[in-house]
C-alpha cells in the first residue's frame, strides 16, 4: 500500500515536469540575440576629400539575462577577402552598441556583408549584406626596398652598406605583420629589417632578393644587384733619399703608396743585391734603411703582393759613394776594403788645367812648329804629283812612237807639219793613221 503511494507520487511530479522541460527545449531553439539596427557608411578619415573608410555600426539585444555574439563583417575588394570579428557578452538590460572601422587597401568596389553568430551555439543567427561602396586607398600595401650606400664603383673593402625600407600599414593596422625573408648574401644576416654592412664581403657579384607575405596574405619583394670588384694591382712610387750621397749620410728607400692602394693590406718582398752581387736582408717594411749600405751600386727590387694575389714590382739602382773625412767604424766598416772603392769624382770642384801649363810663348812656338810642319809637307807632295804629271806625258808620247813603229808593218812613213802620220804602199796608195781609233785609214781624194 505504502509503495502505490510512493509510485502514485512520482507520476505526479513527472506529469508536472513534462511542460517544464518542453518550455526549456523551446526556448532553446528560439534565437535570443536581436539584431535591432545597423548601418554602413562611407567615411573620409584623413581630410584629404576622398572616401577612404567603410563605417559599420550595429545594434544588438537579447532576451536572455546572459548572451555571448559575435559579429563578423566580410570586406571584399578586387578578389580579396578581409574577415573583421567583434566578440562582446551583454544581457536583456543593457543592450550591446558596436561599430568597425575598415579601411580601404586599394582603390575600387567593395562588397560589406555582416554576420551575428550566437557564440554559445556557434550559429550565425543573422546575415546582412550591407552593399558596394567605392572607396579610395587609405592604407599602403605591403612594400620592400633595397638602398645601396657605397661607391658608384665597388671594391674590395670598400665602405659598403645596405639599407633595407619595409612598410605595412594594412598588416600594422590589422595586426597581420608576416616576416620578411633574405636570400643571395654570402652568410646569414640577422634582423628582418636592419641594415647590412657589406662592406667585408668577397668579390664577386651579387643577387640579393627580399620577400614578404603578411597574414592577410598580401605580398611583395624587392631585389637588388651589384658587384663587388677585385682590388686592382697595386700602385706605389719609390721615395728614394739618399742616392748619390757618402757611405754613412742619410739614406731610405720608400714605398710611396697611390690612391686606393692600402699598404697595410699588402705584402712586401725586398730583394736587394750590394756591390758584391751578395743579398741583403730586410725586413718586409714599406722604408728600407740604406744608411751603412757598401759604396758603390746596390740593385733594389720590390714585389707588392694584394690580398688577392696580383703582384707590381719596383727598382732602383742605388749609388753610395765613399765616405770622406773622419767617420765612425760602423761607417767604415759598412764602406767595405778602401782598395774596391771607384775613383771619386771631383764633381764641382774640378779644375780644368792647361796641357801646355800658363806658358803662352811655349804655346806660340808649339803652333808656329806646327804650321811649318804642315806647310812644308804640303811643299813635298805637290812637287812629287808635278813630277809625276810629267814623267807621264813623255812615257805617253814615247809610247805611241813605239806603237807607231810596231803598226807600220815596215813601210816608208813620214809625218806632215800637221802632225798627221802617213805611209805609202808598193802600188803608191797612202794610208794616214787615226789618233782616235788607233788605225790605218786608206786616204781617198774627195
């Protein structure tokens, strides 16, 4: 009996309890956030007198003593969706006011839609699409650069810096920043946006390239090219003091570097050779103290050697001359034997000496001889040529007798006052004889 009762008044409760949790479920269902109003409008922050924003603000309630929404506004431009969120908890006595502020990245059409989601069911309870808007850029994209600061013409060592611009206001805006990334430098760089010393980087060319991509998934990158060159060879004078000069007096031999050549980069190598053809020694200075160096003539040779490898030589055929006068031993000694010295030139002091001395009657009677000499020299070898011209003509003419004779082939022959010589043959024909062709012409009467 005691049991019907209690079972009877458990069925009574469950009857009481049905409705309840019918009403429970029922309100469940029912949306209880309220969309009461909203609105978009187009906004010109910066004054510049173009419409550069998209307003968006809204109205919600609730029937309920505890809601948690959230809004979400869609953006989309030239292919490009931005999401933008508003989350907020309110109740049935104070209703929840909110507006956002999206600013243009591009210039163009945007299309807004609006969504309220019930954040506790994660529904979106309500959509709105709020229209196209034309707006005008207020928000620069993403942008790199590389500032090179250095000589038009780079080398080796070269003061060489590279300055890196980066700029992101819609990822600043947003607080979608990505990372910026770095390729083409000989070793890592640290910094996404510091600048880089270039300046101890090898020689050779280079092809550095930045690139960036922030979370909304807007890009860019930038490159820049240069070379580094190789050092040219290097150039230097020799600074020679001393050449010509005593054993003893001051002497150095310097390197004299030119522009762009830095000798503290450099390798010296000396090779010098004394009198004696024996090497001297030195240290691989850019100065060479030549001050005890032998007398006589030293050769100097000089190779520069870059970093690099490229070599230029120098040399110089250095003269010392012996020391005069009272000198140290270190001087003495550095001379070399007194035997092996050269003769030393008087230089300016020498004094011209007259070969006949300051005599001017001796001088006189050395000229008078002499021109006698000559005169009767000359005497001599004009008799002997006169002799000789006459002793000719008359071998000429005792010649052409004999030859004459020899021709006549043994005939009478006679010469007339003319000169011209004649013979006569057995039949009485005459002949006369030719100086010219040297011949016997038969002689015709015309």
């Amino acid at each position: 009996m005691v049991l019907n009762k209690r079972v009877i008044s458990l069925f009574s409760i469950a009857l009481i309890l049905i409705p309840l949790a019918g009403s429970v479920v029922s309100a469940q269902d029912a949306p209880h956030i309220g969309l009461d109003n909203y609105r978009a409008d187009r906004l010109d922050l910066n004054n510049d007198g173009d419409r550069d924003t998209i307003r968006v603000v809204y109205l919600l309630n609730t029937t309920s003593h505890y809601a948690e929404a959230a809004v979400q506004v869609d953006v989309e431009h030239n292919g490009m969706t931005l999401n933008f969120w508003d989350n907020t908890t309110f109740n049935r006595t104070t209703p929840y006011f909110g507006s956002m502020d999206i600013e243009a990245w591009g210039d163009g059409t945007y299309n807004v839609r609006m969504k309220v989601w019930d954040a506790e069911s994660e529904m979106i309870i309500h959509s709105v699409d709020l229209g196209e808007y034309e707006l005008m850029a207020n928000l620069n994209l993403p942008y790199l650069r590389f500032d090179l600061e250095a000589a038009e013409t780079i080398f080796l060592g070269d003061d060489c810096l590279i300055e890196r611009v980066f700029l992101d206001e819609v990822g600043d805006r947003y607080d979608a920043l990505g990372i910026i990334s770095l390729s083409g430098s000989p070793w890592l760089v640290r910094g996404e946006v510091s600048d880089i010393d270039c300046s101890s980087w090898p020689a050779r060319d280079y092809s550095l390239e930045m690139f960036y991509r922030n979370t909304l998934g807007f890009a860019t990158s930038a490159t820049l090219d240069f070379t580094i060159h190789t050092l040219p060879p290097p150039m230097f004078t020799l600074n020679v003091t001393g050449n010509n000069d005593e054993v003893g007096s001051i002497c150095s031999i310097a390197i004299e570097p030119s522009e762009g050549t830095v000798m503290a980069l450099m390798e010296m190598d000396w090779a010098i050779s004394d009198p004696r053809g024996e090497d001297i020694d030195v240290p691989g200075f850019s100065t060479v103290d030549c001050r005890l160096w032998q007398v006589g003539l030293t050769k100097v040779r000089v190779t520069v050697t870059s970093p690099e490898g490229q070599t230029t030589q120098g040399a110089f055929n250095l003269v010392r001359l012996p020391p005069q006068g009272e000198v140290s031993a270190d001087v003495k000694e550095a001379a070399g034997p007194e035997n092996m010295w050269p003769d030393r030139s008087l230089g300016e002091e020498y004094e011209a000496t007259p070969f006949f001395g300051e005599s001017i009657l001796a001088a006189q009677a050395v000229v008078l001889i002499t021109g006698m000499g000559i005169a009767i020299l000359l005497g001599l070898m004009g008799g002997a040529m006169w002799n000789r011209r006459g002793s000719g003509k008359e071998e000429y003419v005792d010649s052409a007798a004999i030859a004459f004779d020899l021709a006549s082939e043994e005939l009478p022959t006679y010469t007339d006052p003319t000169g011209v010589h004649w013979r006569q043959h057995s039949d009485g024909n005459v002949d006369w004889y030719d100086t010219v062709s040297h011949q016997w012409v038969p002689y015709q009467e015309v």
